[in-house]
C-alpha cells in the first residue's frame, strides 16, 4: 500500500446533490415497479415475442460491469500488479454496488417477484438460470469475503482473490451462456457468446472503474497520479480489441455456415442492424479505439474519460442488441419443416421501451449509486492519494 485508506468527508453540497439524484432514481425505480406491478406488464412495450425488454438491459448490463469492476483488484491480486494494489477495496466495494442494483433490477421485472422462493425452492438444474442464482450469490459472497480480507485478515486477501478472480469468469461465463446455450433461438445459440461477454465486462468494467476513481479523486480533491489512470487505458485497449477479435470470429463463423447464413444477414442488415453498427461497433469499440490511439487525446485525462463513458453506453448498446434481436427474430417453430400459419409468420417482433421500463432499470442504476457513495462516504475504501510506485513507468503510450 503507498498511501493511507481514507473515507471521504461527505459534508460539501456537490456530494449530498450526488446522493439525492441517487435517492431520487431509486424512489422513481420503486414507483415505477409498483405501477407495473398493479397494472400488469401490459403498460409496458413488451409483448408475447419480445418478453426481455429495456429494464433486463439495465439488469444484465449491470451484472456484466460488476464483473469487470474487479479487475484491479484481481490484477494486484493474482497477477501482481502492485500499482493497482491500492485500489482493491474501491475494485472489490464497486462489484458489490454494480451487483446489487442489477440484481435487484432483474428480481424486480420477472413480473412475479413473490414467486421467487418458489424458483429457489424447485429448480430446475438443467436451466442456466438456476446455475446463476449461484453464480451471482456466490460472486456477492466473495467480494464480501475479499473486502473483508483487506481490511482485517489480509493473509487470507491472495486465497480470497484469486477464487473471486475465478469466480467472476465463471459467472461472466454463466451470464454469457443464458443466450449462447439457447438453441431454439437462432440468433443465440453460439458457443462464442459467453467469452464475448467475458470480453465485454473486462473491458466495460475498466471503463466504468476509471471514470468513477477519477471523478471521485477529481471532486473530493484528492491527488492522483495521471500515470495509473494511463495504465488502466492501456488495459482497456487490449480488453476492446479482445472484444473487436471475439465480434468478427463469431460472424466469421456463422455466415460461413449455410444454416445460419440468413439470420446473419438479417442481423447485420435488418432492422436491429443499426444497434448493432452504431451502438455495438461504433460507440462500444470503434470510437473509443480511435479516441484512445490518438496522440493527443489518448494521452488526456478528458480524453481516456470520453473513451470510457463510450465503452460504458457500447456496453448497455451490446447487451440491448443480443437481447432484442435474439428475441425479434422470426421464431422457428419447427425446424427443417415449412409450416404456415395466419399469426405472424416471418414477421420479426417490434418493441417500443415506455418510460416506467425506463425508470425502473434506471433504479437499479441508483441502488448501485447510492450504496457506492455512502459506501465511500463511511468506510475506508479509497486511498488518501492515488501514487504510482517509485521509479514505474508506463511501457507504452500512444
């Protein structure tokens, strides 16, 4: 450790205007999950083909960043990136907060959150989804074990961290392979999808951890060293061309198989094609590449937080496009066998997200908030500065 852990004051206006917007949007989540929950899910845009609408974006997306968020943790952890070190708590503490608010999103809009100890109760071990009530409670378990570690029983944080390092890319995984497992679904369906989300959280979580360390360093006057936050950019470029690499091999490999040609096509041409060019590969890989790679930008703190807020929107824009084009396109009933009928044959499904999906993802959103800055606010996660070790220097630079 270079530097002593502190918890910020929490006294200024700037902070406590912070924590009632967090307030305020977990308030609205609540209201809007009431309103659904008395008027039934057809105040919403969802229907009988797309039944994951916009509040499973903010839930799934959430997840995926939770995972990510404990990269510097597992770096100076596992790997022994010991500039990182100091930031274990604030990586560990940032995984529980994103966890909790898109948990809690994902509890809320299964339309029957009453039920849900029955789904505990009788599962069905065969579903990814019963798999990933234990991923996500046992990722929630030790990163509370690994938090605890650093503050009292730091013998054990090397045996805590690198089990939640394997841990996350196993829930990672799991997240992943609720669609990639999906046979009946044609655009799911792909052993690739569950590394692409893999992909996608390293680098989204690196994202979101670098514009939070410096906002929080930034507002509550604390000094941090320009040439940890560059490292971390570093990171970001190698995680995003993972996810560039993993992209183009999964489309590689279905349009050149004759079966899955045409739901390739209709992915890259038909009408959830412009989430996928402008969301996916514009604002989540190509934007921020091209900001990141440029001498003058890249190597700017304003300019490696741009970068990161477009890996951050690229991220909700990747997870939106697997959910709504997996679940417009066309259903299959029967494959191999041409059938016909008067229901909406070879139509793909429309979806129009209405404000209370809107206000009950953006809850979850708060939760996460608000748990982060209280968290900041009364325990000692963050350290008093940010400080590269002596004589370390970044091996590359734009």
């Amino acid at each position: 450790m270079l530097s002593e852990y502190s918890a910020i004051e929490g006294r200024s206006l700037g902070y406590w205007k912070v924590l009632g917007a967090m307030v305020a949007l977990v308030l609205l989540g609540a209201a809007s999950f009431l309103y659904v929950e008395i008027h039934g899910h057809g105040v919403t845009g969802m229907n009988n083909q797309i039944v994951w609408g916009l509040p499973h974006v903010f839930a799934i997306s959430l997840l995926v960043m939770a995972s990510g968020a404990l990269n510097m943790g597992s770096m100076s952890t596992v790997f022994a990136v010991k500039q990182f070190e100091q930031f274990g708590r604030f990586s560990a503490f940032l995984s529980i907060a994103l966890l909790s608010g898109g948990l809690a999103v994902l509890v809320l809009d299964l339309g029957r959150p009453d039920n849900m100890l029955l789904t505990m109760i009788h599962m069905n071990f065969r579903s990814m989804f019963t798999w990933n009530v234990f991923l996500y409670t046992g990722f929630l378990t030790l990163c509370l074990l690994y938090l605890w570690t650093m503050f009292e029983y730091k013998q054990y944080k090397k045996f805590v961290g690198t089990a939640a390092f394997a841990w996350r890319l196993v829930l990672t995984t799991g997240t992943g392979s609720i669609f990639g497992v999906i046979q009946g679904r044609e655009v799911f369906g792909s052993a690739i999808t569950a590394p692409t989300f893999v992909a996608v959280s390293l680098s989204s979580g690196t994202a979101l951890s670098i514009l939070l360390l410096v906002y929080t360093f930034r507002y509550t006057k604390r000094e941090l060293d320009a040439r940890l936050v560059y490292g971390m950019r570093n990171a970001m470029i190698f995680f995003l061309s993972l996810v560039a690499y993993l992209l183009v091999v999964e489309k590689f490999t279905r349009m050149y198989d004759p079966s899955s040609y045409a739901v390739e096509t209709w992915i890259l041409t038909g009408p959830w094609a412009w989430l996928y060019w402008l969301g996916v590969w514009g604002l989540g890989v190509i934007l921020p590449m091209a900001l990141l790679f440029n001498h003058n930008i890249g190597n700017s703190i304003n300019g490696v937080l741009m970068a990161s807020a477009y890996v951050v929107i690229g991220t909700f824009c990747f997870v939106g496009h697997t959910l709504m084009a997996g679940q417009a396109y066309p259903f299959d009933l029967f494959p191999g066998y041409t059938i016909s009928s008067v229901f909406r044959d070879g139509i793909s499904g429309t979806y129009v997200p209405t404000l209370p999906e809107l206000l009950l993802g953006l809850g979850g959103v708060g939760i996460a908030g608000v748990i982060y800055v209280l968290g900041i606010r009364f325990l000692r996660m963050l350290p008093a500065r940010g400080e590269a070790p002596k004589g370390w220097e970044l091996p590359w630079n734009p």
